[in-house]
C-alpha cells in the first residue's frame, strides 16, 4: 500500500472519474448539437447574453463540452480540461442561480438539449456541485501504481455504473414537478 494524500488520486478512480465525465459531457454536447435551434432557445430563455451572442453561446457551450470530455481523457491534458469543465459547471450554476433568484423555474436548463427537459430549481445546483467535486479531484497528482487488468475491468463497469446514476438522477430531477402533480390527486 503506498501512502496516499488529498492531492493524490489512485490512477483507478481518476480513470473512473474521467471516463465517466467524459461520457456524461460528451452525450450533453451530442444532444445540444443534434438540435441546435432548441438548445439556442434555451440559451434566450435564460436571458442573460444578449440577443445577437444567444446563437454564438449556444455553438460554444457544447463545443467546449466536447473539448473537455476529450481532454480528461488524456493525463497530458487532464488538469486543464477538468479546470475548464469545473470553470463550465459554475458558469452552468451561476445562470441556473440567477434565473431562480429572478423566480423563473418554469425554464428548461437545456443540459441535455432536446433530450431531457428539465425545470430549473436547487437538484441542479446540487448536481452540478458533485459534478464540479469530481472535475476537480481530476486536478490531483496520479498516485504511482500500476494498472492491473482487473483494474481495467473496475474502471470500465464502474463508470458505466456512474453514468447510470448520473442518467437516472436527470430523470428524476426533470420528472419530480410531474411527479409532484400526481401525487396532488
């Protein structure tokens, strides 16, 4: 067992982490790509660039999820990629902050394109803090140890099992206000 610090990562749950991030960024820019119109309209909806930047911001968003997600996947460039998703994740939380500090929940946070709608409230800001944790700890020194292939097998089912999570917990979170309706009857 070799010693092990707050600035230290065993390289297995930094493969985890990564691979997981980048999965989840991944399918968020794919989604945000594949109906751009929508996604530019939940940018308007937001209302906090102006008219003429909601296209450029809409193009730009997904384009940096995809330049992270690609980026974590690199130790080379680890630590940039996952300090530029953490610097996304709190500009993500900061408009959600907004919006709900103005009482507009009604919006669609358009994280998932026109994939998932999903009402802005406190989940959000929740998850994207465990998503922020995670960006984060990518930044710590790998701890040296060796990959064994069961660790490889770890890592893979792993991170599946993290995007699952990850999946269900946007399905509830966008589900919970028709979840609250029927529960009014």
């Amino acid at each position: 067992m070799g010693y092990y610090s707050a600035d230290v990562l065993d390289p297995a749950i930094q493969h985890l982490l990564a691979i997981s991030l980048a999965a989840i960024f991944a399918g968020s820019a794919a989604a945000k790509l594949y109906d751009l119109d929508v996604f530019e309209g939940a940018v308007a909806d937001y209302r906090i660039v102006p008219r003429w930047l909601e296209r450029p911001v809409a193009l730009a968003v997904p384009v940096c999820e995809s330049i992270c997600a690609a980026g974590i996947l690199f130790s080379a460039t680890r630590a940039a990629a996952a300090a530029a998703l953490a610097l996304l994740l709190m500009a993500f939380s900061a408009a959600i902050a907004i919006n709900l500090a103005r009482g507009r929940r009604e919006i669609d946070c358009g994280c998932f394109g026109p994939a998932l709608r999903q009402q802005l409230g406190p989940p959000l800001l929740v998850r994207n803090l465990a998503l922020i944790i995670a960006a984060l700890s990518l930044e710590a020194r790998s701890a040296a140890r060796t990959l064994e292939s069961l660790d490889f097998a770890t890592i893979g089912c792993g991170a599946a099992v993290l995007v699952m999570v990850y999946l269900g917990v946007n399905y509830a979170i966008a589900n919970a206000p028709v979840t609250r309706a029927l529960k009014m009857f």
